[in-house]
C-alpha cells in the first residue's frame, strides 16, 4: 500500500481529502491524525463555526472496521463523531448497536468530494472540556504550518 500524507495509507488519505473538502465547504476546518490525551489519534478532528469538535475515523477495509473496538475512545473529546468510508465499502456493520447508530454519523467520499450519508447527532461535550480541546486542536494546527514553513522548529514544543 502506497503511503501519503501524515502516514495514512493512500486510500484513507483519499477519503480524508474528500470529507475535508465537504467539511470546507460548510466552513468547518479539520487537521489530520490529531492526538489525543488518552492516547488515541483521530484521522481527522475539526470546529464547525458554532465552535463544537468533529471527529471522523476512517476505515477503508471491512476488516479494520471490524477490528475496530478503539472508536469508542474517541467520544469524550468531540461534540460530534462519524465514521469515514470510501464508496463501495460494505458499511452494514455500523447499523449494529455495537458500532452505535443513534450517536454515530457516516460520510461516504473519495479524493474529490465527500457526502454525509447519516448525520450525526449532536452530542455536547461540556464548555470547559470543549475549550481544553480546541485550544489543544489550534495549538496542533499552528505547530504543523510553523514547522511546514521551517523544519528546523520541528523539535521544539513539542507540548509535553
């Protein structure tokens, strides 16, 4: 498998451009591979312009959805979650209470566009959790473009 941007496999990435594109075009701003305080990294986390966080895993095989008993980890740090996957993956599994329904969104995309297939309900994090996170979330977006714009501050602040 051909690697891409921020290490997601090719195929992912495809997806994560696809989903970023329908998310700006609805003015909500995403990063890719987001670190978490449990740990966890979110393929994609985003603000919508009311200020509340999305999180979009991305599973592009049966099995890796499948295989998937993490994502649940993921909804203390969001007000919205979604599952991200590309069109023709055998989707039947998120409709099973494991995997959540009445909390969990779909978006379908490839590298060009991307559509929500099943909103996501929102689920509000409370205002200081929420304030914590975003600004962890712009704190990460403005080290990335600093360090894009001069690699030779990649090791400092590294927010340990």
């Amino acid at each position: 498998m051909t690697e891409s941007v921020q290490g997601l496999p090719e195929t992912a990435a495809m997806v994560a451009r696809g989903i970023a594109r329908l998310f700006a075009r609805n003015d909500i701003w995403c990063i890719p591979e987001m670190p978490l305080r449990n740990g966890r990294r979110a393929d994609l986390m985003g603000v919508d312009p009311k200020g509340r966080l999305i999180i979009v895993e991305i599973k592009v095989q049966r099995g890796d959805l499948l295989g998937d008993g993490k994502w649940p980890d993921y909804l203390e740090f969001c007000d919205r979650f979604f599952w991200g996957v590309p069109p023709g993956l055998d989707r039947s599994a998120l409709e099973g209470p494991d995997y959540r329904p009445d909390i969990c969104g779909i978006i379908v995309a490839d590298g060009y566009d991307g559509e929500i297939v099943r909103p996501a309900p929102l689920q509000p994090l409370a205002a200081a959790r929420r304030k914590v996170e975003i600004e962890r979330l712009a704190r990460a977006s403005l080290r990335r473009m600093t360090v894009a714009g001069d690699p030779h501050c990649a090791p400092w602040g590294t927010g340990r």
